[in-house]
C-alpha cells in the first residue's frame, strides 16, 4: 500500500470510527490534533443526518429531533455512504424502524423516488381517439415512467398526510391492508390509494398484458360486457390522471 | 473558462425567484451531484435556468486524489449532463472524499507531496480525457496538515495545476480559513498561484470553532475574506467569482446585495492596480 494510501485509509477509520491511527501523521500537538480531526468527524455525522432529515421530514416530526437523530446514528454507525450523491442516502432507514414509522420511511423515500423519476408524456384521450376500433383488443399500455406502488398495514399516508397539512397526527388505527399508486404528472407528486383487482391490473399491465388480457382476467368474477365496461372505466381514470405512458 | 461576471450558486430555495424576473447575476453555479437525477422538477428547473443564465458545474464527489479507482459511470453521467445544458465550465475539489466504496461527503485534505501531486495530476488528465475539456480543481478548506509535507499549499495547488494542465478555482475564503488554521501568509498564497490558470473565484462565509476557522457557508462573506478578495480580483483578471451560501439561506434579495458589494470592490482594486 502507498503512503497516500494508508493515510486515506486511516483518516476513514478515523472519521467512521474514531479510529487513532492516523493521529501520529497529523502536525501538531497531540490535545490539537484530536481536535482537529474532530472537526471531519462532527461534520460526516451532521452532514449525513441533515440528509436524512431532509429524504423523511415527516418522520422526524413524528418521531421528534432526539428519537429521530437516534434512528439517524444508528443507521449512519450502519450503513457508510456509498453512492456519488448524498440525495440518495437513507434508502434502507426503514430497517431502524417498525410498524408505523417504518411504513412512513417506506412512504417517505417512494415520494422522494417518484420526486425525480426519468420524465415521461403521458398518453392522452386523443391519443386513444385517433385508434381503429379493430386495434383495442391487441392495445398495449404501459404504465408512466414515474409510477410506483406502495402496500401499507397501518395509517402511515393519513399520519404523512396530516403532517404535511400541518394538522394534529391521527390515532393508531387498527391494522388495514391499502395499496396505494403513487406517481408525478409534471413536477408534482400525486397519489391515492387503490383497490387490490386494480393494482393487479396495472401489474398485469407492466407484464407487457393487451387490453383484451386485461378484460379476459375481469371476466373470471362478472360478465364479458361487465369486465369491458370496468376496464374502460379503468382506462378512461387512468388516462385523466397520466397513469399511462405514451409511446413504447 | 471565459469571463463570465458576478455570479451566485443556485440553491432551489431561489428557484422561483430566480425565475420571477430580472436579477444583477450575470451566472449561476450549479451543485453538479443535485441534477445527476433521472428527471423532475430538479431538471426542469435547471434547463429553465439555462435558457436564460450561463450556468457552470460544480461538482462535490469526483474524488480526485482519493486511491480508489475513478468512478467512470459517475464521470459519464457527469458528461451526460454537460451535454445537456452546456456549461461554461466544470469543477471540482482538490481533495479525496472516500476509499474502499465508501463515499463520506466529505472534502478531505490531500498531503502536499509529490507523490500526491504525481498521482492527482494523472487522474486529472483521464477525467478532462472523459468529459473533453480542462477542469477546474478548487483549493479546500483545512483542519489539519500531515508530517511530512514537501511543499506548502499554495505550492501543491500551483503544481497539481501544472503537472495536470488544469484550471483553478480559487476559493477565497478557503485561504483565508486555512491561512488561520495552519498559520500562514494569506497574500502570498495568491502570489504563488499561476495568474492564467485561476479561472473562478469563491466567496462564503465561516464559523469559528475555538481557534479554529470552519467553512461552513452558513453566514455572510467575512471582512477579512472581502479584503483578500480586493488582492484576488486585482491579480486574478481572468476569474469569474461567485458567492456560495449552503446554509441559513436568505433572501436572494440579501445576496445579490452581497455580490454587489463584490463588484464594486473588483471595481475599484483593478482601477487601483492599473
């Protein structure tokens, strides 16, 4: 190993953790040094929660500063940072966490992912007007780059939602399954909760599924005409809201 | 790097106001890591930004003297955003940041040897070979020095820049900051540095830490830093400058009063130097 080598590698120990190898290569007196190399410790730590308080301020609120900074260096003493940019620091904190808080860590990072997912045009009704009725049943759709979905057994999105309209957190709910689709029209992040036949829908669809597969699997449980109709109704939702890509 | 004025680094707290009318900023640094983003509102903005300001990259993670290999996808990914909004310039720290895969967002210090400079110089020359042009390497600020150094600052700074054919960003309040913490002659730092190479200057504010300046960026441009800047922008004719502000952000109404300040200084000690 080069010199320059063992010298970086000391002052990462040092700064992760408090190793004192490196002490002896640094000028000045021993009480200063320390001191010194205090500074890149105090900085790495209180860089790396700023970014956390900033990927989950709802969390922080929920939790409160002190619990939420005991979260923070527990996952910091965990997890030493590895990607070029600190936006994408703190994907896995959820593992600090359980029930609720989790949930809304979980929540919390999909927004951030939705916030600046690849751009994407959405398809449109004139898109699909301009379509030979013959066409339909072999249509292909595919979901807008920037849709994610999110499943929660708690009241997480009520507790992100209140605490981002600045209103009092709801009480603890009793357990309840929602799927929730979360995606970006624009610049700005929208969600909403969704039905289970819907969710495996829109999986279906990211399988590469026609719009007739799609009629065919609502068949099994109520009519041909009734599965036409709800997946109509389906894409005629999804359409409005920009679900829908447009394009390959 | 042309001479592009007075500029500020686009925080997206000015976002809007930036946007929202006419401002006395002639540019924009732009924090490169913030737009390495698939898409949203973060590059819309910036693309919005470019239509009506030059914008030059600035970025924190290149790790250029760190002894781990160069991250080449990073380094692409860099190029691809050049190419899509066309800086003026692009740079970086002259520091390492992590080893081993760890990335500690951190602008650690190099030592000021030659095996440093040999082993910094050779990286600079793939990464201008990657994205096709000089980068520019900003001095950081310092809390500690190594045994055994070979050569001061100044002198490591002026010979990376040499050894590597590259530019310089000169981060006024960096020397300054380290001109207190290790003791040395702020002026003749700036005497020591190739006139032609230093392309942009920094200006922020520090905290102090005991007998310790610290670089925080969270507080105005200190008046001990204004008056090193009269020597920098006397000597350094070429540099763009620019103030950076991370922290306790104010109105961009506040710091484009600060850049004033910063122009009518430029202003006078270059008519003083002529």
């Amino acid at each position: 190993m080069t010199h320059l080598a063992t010298l970086q590698a000391q002052i990462q120990q040092r700064v992760l953790r408090g190793d004192t190898a490196i002490e002896p290569q640094v000028a000045g007196r021993a009480q200063d040094v320390a001191l010194r190399l205090g500074i890149y410790e105090h900085a790495y730590r209180a860089r790396l929660k700023e970014a956390l308080g900033m990927a989950y301020p709802v969390l922080r609120e929920c939790l409160g500063r002190d619990a939420f900074d005991a979260v923070a260096t527990a996952y910091i003493d965990s997890a030493p940072p590895t990607h070029r940019s600190i936006r994408w620091y703190g994907a896995a904190l959820h593992r600090e966490l359980r029930g609720m808080h989790a949930e809304l860590a979980r929540w919390e990072w999909l927004l951030g992912e939705v916030f600046d997912a690849a751009d994407d045009r959405a398809l449109t009704e004139a898109d699909l007007a301009r379509l030979a009725p013959t066409d339909w049943p072999a249509l292909r759709l595919r979901l807008h780059r920037t849709v994610r979905f999110c499943e929660t057994t708690t009241n997480a999105v009520a507790c992100w939602q209140a605490a981002a309209a600045l209103v009092p957190l709801p009480p603890p709910r009793d357990p309840e399954r929602l799927w929730w689709v979360v995606w970006r029209r624009d610049v700005s992040t929208r969600f909403r909760s969704t039905p289970l036949d819907e969710v495996r829908a829109f999986m279906r669809l990211g399988a590469g599924a026609t719009f007739a597969d799609l009629c065919a699997d609502l068949a099994r449980d109520m009519t041909g005409r009734e599965a036409a109709m709800r997946a109509a109704t389906w894409l005629k939702r999804w359409i409005g809201e920009g679900l829908i890509g447009r394009g390959c | 790097m042309r001479q592009l004025g007075f500029g500020l680094g686009l925080r997206p707290d000015h976002y809007d106001a930036v946007l929202d009318g006419a401002h006395r900023i002639d540019w924009f640094e732009v924090t490169t890591e913030n737009y390495l983003v698939p898409g949203g509102k973060p590059l819309h903005y910036l693309e919005r930004l470019r239509e009506r300001y030059p914008l030059v990259m600035h970025g924190v993670s290149l790790s250029i003297g760190s002894t781990a290999p160069l991250d080449f996808a990073y380094l692409h990914s860099v190029r691809e955003l050049a190419r899509r909004i066309e800086p003026e310039g692009i740079s970086d720290h002259l520091c390492w940041t992590g080893v081993d895969g760890v990335n500690l967002h951190d602008l650690l210090p190099l030592p000021h040897t030659d095996e440093a400079i040999e082993h910094v110089a050779a990286r600079v020359r793939q990464v201008q070979d990657v994205l096709g042009r000089r980068i520019m390497l900003e001095n950081v600020s310092s809390y500690v020095s190594f045994r055994g150094a070979q050569m001061s600052e100044s002198g490591f700074v002026a010979a990376v820049s040499e050894a590597a054919d590259c530019l310089l960003l000169l981060d006024v309040n960096n020397v300054y900051v380290n001109s207190v913490n290790h003791g040395f002659d702020p002026v003749s730092y700036l005497n020591a540095l190739p006139v032609e190479r230093v392309r942009q200057l920094h200006l922020a504010g520090h905290s102090r830490r005991g007998h310790l300046l610290v670089d925080t960026h969270d507080a105005p441009v200190a008046d001990a830093v204004w008056r090193l800047y009269e020597v920098a922008a006397a000597r350094f004719v070429h540099a763009s400058t620019m103030i950076e502000r991370d922290d306790r952000i104010p109105p961009l109404a506040d710091l484009v009063d600060e850049l004033d300040h910063a122009r009518r200084l430029a202003a006078s000690a270059l008519e003083a130097a002529a």
